[in-house]
C-alpha cells in the first residue's frame, strides 16, 4: 500500500476531490495547513501598514491506497491540482506497513 500526501491550493480542493472519486477513490483526509517553500511569503497591506505573511494557506490531503493505484492517483492529483504558476504543491509517495480498521479489526488492504 501507498500512502500519498499531497499539498495543493486550497481552490483547487473541491477539483482534486471530485476527480479522485471518479477513479474510485473512496476515503481521504484533508487539512489546512500553512507553509513556504520557493514562494517565501509574500507583502501585505493592512490598514495602511505593511506586513510580511511569511506562512502561505494550503491543504493537505492524505490518501492510502492500494499500490496498483497509487500511480494513477498521483498523475490525477498532479493533472487537476496543475495551474503552471509557482506555488501549485508537492506530491509525496511513502510506503505503508499496516492498515488496521478499528470497528471491524479488518487489516491490509480491505480497511482501507
């Protein structure tokens, strides 16, 4: 099994989510988040004062899926989340050992 960890804008949540359901994908979390990577922030104007947010608004999604479809997650994500300017996200794939449904004590695959 993979686990996919994807940081996208947060426009493009609803997107990403009605794409993944259309290729089956069944459960996911999501989470605000906040970060910077080769964006830095950016300068702000408030009430005359300028301010640097440092800290960009993201979302987080985290999906386990079967390996012989982590492939195919990753291009949709990839492909939906895409709007070719800086700040788009990152996509991150790791391996996972065990998955454990606590109601039902299925493991492997089938409690995903």
């Amino acid at each position: 099994m993979k686990k996919i960890e994807a940081i996208i804008k947060p426009f493009k949540l609803d997107e990403v989510k009605d794409a993944l359901n259309e290729i089956g994908i069944q459960g996911m979390t999501v989470t605000e988040v906040k970060g910077f990577g080769r964006q830095k922030g950016h300068t702000e104007l408030y009430r005359g004062a300028e301010y640097i947010v440092d800290f960009i608004p993201k979302i987080k999604l985290e999906i386990v899926t079967a390996d012989k479809l982590a492939a195919q997650v990753v291009s949709t994500i990839e492909k939906v989340a895409k709007t070719g300017k800086i700040g788009d996200g990152k996509i991150f794939v790791s391996s996972v050992e065990e998955v454990i449904r606590i109601r039902t004590g299925e493991q492997g695959e089938t409690a995903v």
